[in-house]
C-alpha cells in the first residue's frame, strides 16, 4: 500500500496590475474587521479593471506500507483561474 500526503508549500497571488505577492500563507477570507497579521493585501494605485489570480505550488510525501514518510521529488504549481475585479476610487470617512 503507497501513501501520499500532499500539501501546499507556496501561494503566489498575482494582482493583475503588474504586481505580485509570494508567501507560505494562504491568508484568510476577507472581513470588516480591521486588518490582522494574517490578512493578505494590496492596494491598487489606479482605479480600472484587473484580473488577479492565484498559483499554488504543492508539495508531497509518500510511503509504502507504513514505512517512514519520504519527499517526493519536486513540486507541482497550479494556476487558478483569473477573476475580473473592478479597482474603483473610494472616499474615507471619518465617523464616530
């Protein structure tokens, strides 16, 4: 019996706009909520239309019949899809 533990090592969210961000943290899904630590951002400089997207670079183990867990050699991107999002100019407001 050969098992695999497979495990994403890498995202990469690419922006639309020319810039991209390389971590090992998937971030989290969105809130209003004040940024945290683990949020992954990014401001776009002109409003406009973009089309982000995110590579996923995974990694793997395997072993045979309960043996000792062992790398598998190289790893594998996958690219998502790009989605259309509009950067539209916004106007803070201070309230209380």
């Amino acid at each position: 019996r050969v098992e695999f533990r497979i495990r994403p090592n890498e995202f990469s969210f690419v922006f639309g706009d020319g810039h991209w961000l390389t971590t090992r943290d998937p971030g989290r899904p969105f809130t209003t909520k004040a940024a945290l630590a683990r949020d992954i951002t990014h401001r776009y400089l002109t409003k406009g239309v973009f089309h982000p997207s995110l590579e996923t670079t995974y990694g793997a183990d395997f072993r045979v019949d309960g043996g000792r867990w062992r790398a598998v050699s190289g790893t594998v991107t996958i690219q998502g899809p790009e989605l259309d999002l509009e950067a539209v100019t916004a106007t803070p407001v201070l309230v209380d």
